[in-house]
C-alpha cells in the first residue's frame, strides 16, 4: 500500500472513531507509520487528507450498498438484504456518524460527499420502492421517496440504539419492525 493510501485508511479509520476534531494529523501519521514529510508531500493538510478520506468511505458504502440493492430479487427481498446485510452495528456507520461532526457539517467541501451518498442511497432504495409498488408487491399508498428516508433513517436510529444500549439487539429489533411494516401485499380475495 502506497503512503498516500496508508494515510488515508488511517484517516477513515480515526474519522469512524474519534470524528475530525479528535482526529490529529500526528496520530493520523502514526496510525499510518507516516512521517509528517510524507503526509505533507501527499496533501496540503488535515481538511485534504479527511476529504480524501471521507470520499474512499462514501464510495466504500456505495459499492457496498450497491452490491446488495442491485442484487435479484424482489424489491421486498432487496431492501431487506440492505436492511440485514452484515455491517459492524456496534461502530455505526462511518459515513452517518460524520453527520455529528460539527466540523464537518460546517465545511461545505467535506460535507459534500456525505450529502451525496445520503441522497445517492435515498434515490436507491426510492426507485427499488418504486419498482415494488409498480408490480404490486406493496401497498398502494407507499410513497417512495418516503420509503427512502424511513429506510435510512432506522438504519442510522438503528446504530444510535445499538450504540447506546452496546447491543445489536435495537438495531435487529428496528430492521424486522420496519420489514414487518413493508411486508409485500397478499392479496386474500
């Protein structure tokens, strides 16, 4: 692995851990086994190398996501793949936790790539719902776009819930609740 790559993942590692403000260049470098030399020839400073950073994670979670939204299946079966696919529950996610992160929220250039995958997986899952709700698999009043943010927004609840209680049991609980309310129509006329 390259120098700028070692930084890098250490980057989004201490990103996931600590946040930006508790993410200093000098353990950046350690984590990385960099020299400052070396981490100021790659990038012109901490907000370059946490941009960086940010945008391999926000990519990271698109492959990921992608993967299992992009899957066969019915657009039920798929969004519970997303919904149940195995992730570290007890870390949350490294791109939802940046959403805490003031430093972030307040940089416009380093919250870019956080808005844009949080748009990119609501647009996702709002055409997989969409798909479900054409070929009648749910409910007619289902509304899309607010399938998405439901979709995100227990799975981002799910990892606050988990965190605070040290249990993936909030989490699971939060994923079969909404599961069960997506349930596909069966239709007993």
């Amino acid at each position: 692995m390259s120098t700028s790559d070692r930084l890098i993942e250490a980057t989004r590692e201490l990103l996931w851990e600590r946040g930006y403000v508790g993410t200093s260049p000098k353990a950046i470098q350690q984590h990385a086994g960099a020299g400052q030399g070396s981490m100021y020839h790659h990038f012109t400073g901490k907000p370059d190398l946490a941009l960086a950073a940010i945008r391999r994670t926000a990519e990271e979670l698109r492959a990921t996501a992608g993967s299992v939204l992009d899957a066969p299946g019915s657009a039920y079966e798929r969004i519970s793949g997303y919904l149940l696919r195995e992730r570290d529950v007890l870390r949350g996610c490294p791109v939802g936790r940046l959403t805490m992160d003031p430093e972030v929220i307040a940089n416009d250039e380093l919250r870019a790539p956080v808005d844009e995958t949080i748009a990119w997986l609501r647009g996702r899952l709002a055409a997989i719902a969409q798909e479900g709700l054409d070929n009648g698999e749910f409910v007619p009043s289902l509304v899309p776009d607010d399938i998405a943010a439901t979709v995100v927004a227990t799975v981002q609840g799910g990892y606050v819930l988990a965190r605070a209680s040290g249990s993936t049991d909030a989490f699971d609980a939060a994923a079969r609740g909404l599961l069960a309310l997506l349930a596909p129509r069966t239709d007993t006329a």
